[in-house]
C-alpha cells in the first residue's frame, strides 16, 4: 500500500488525504455502532491525527455522550450526511478513527481486531485468526497511554 491515500464524502463537498498506514483497522459489532452504521458492524481506520488532513471542505461535528465523563465526537458532511471519521474522548484523542468505506481505495483494509463481539450479528462470520474481544478491550494498544481520556468507549 502507498500512501497518500484521499478519501471523502459521497457528494464530493468534504476530502481528506492520510500520508500514512493505520495503526490498526478494526470492526466493532456493539449495538450504537449497528445502528449508527445501518448495518452489523461499523469499521474503522485508526490514522494519526498527523497523517490525516482535510483537502476540501468543513465537516460539521455531531457529539454524543458514551459515558458519565466522555463524549464521542462523529465528523460527518453537513451536505449528504457521510459519516468520515471520529474521536473517541473528543479533542483530546490523538487519532482520527476514519471510515474506511470514505476512502477512494478501500482493497486493501481488512480488520484485524474485532470489538464488542459478544453483539455481533449471529450471521457474521469473524475470521479465526482475528483478535477478538467480547466487549471493549481495556488497554488498546494505538493509544498512548498517557490519560484515560484518550482511550475510546
């Protein structure tokens, strides 16, 4: 894979490009990310906020709480409503969680780690040698671990 890689909204009004690999691709099968995405699971491409920049355009943000002291930030196209990328723990959060189905070439993301799997649809079939996790992982290893803040819900 070469990098830059671009990406953007469906009606072209938000683009991005990230100048580097992800630290990780995962798939999260928890119920709020079923319904945020219409779908069984949610993916997600975790970029360094250094290797993601906005080409085109301004996405408008949409917060929601995902506990008592944290919120999960969603960037999302104010024009055609795609969803690109969020920030578990908002501002604080050192990477950009992008959408992967956003990117222009999407042949090379295959998850690896699958999350919240104990909700995963009994259809989906989860490969054997993927690392699983029931609900979510306590330490996730592309985070630093310098405050509780950055480690998503």
């Amino acid at each position: 894979m070469s990098f830059p890689q671009t990406g953007g909204c469906q009606c072209g009004a938000v683009r991005y490009e990230i100048t580097g690999p992800p630290e990780v691709v995962y798939a999260c099968h928890c119920t709020e990310c079923q319904r945020q995405s219409g779908s069984a699971f949610a993916m997600a491409a975790v970029i360094p906020q250094e290797h993601f920049h906005l080409t085109r355009g301004v996405p408008e943000m949409f917060a929601r709480a995902t506990g008592q002291t944290k919120t999960m930030e969603c960037w999302f196209c104010r024009d055609c409503g795609t969803r690109l990328y969020h920030m578990p723990g908002g501002t604080s959060y050192p990477n950009r969680n992008v959408k992967p189905g956003t990117l222009d070439d999407t042949s090379w993301l295959v998850p690896t780690v699958h999350f919240w799997t104990r909700s995963a649809q009994k259809w989906v079939v989860i490969p054997e040698d993927a690392i699983r996790y029931d609900t979510q992982p306590e330490i996730l290893g592309w985070i630093s671990p310098r405050s509780d803040e950055q480690r998503p819900e």
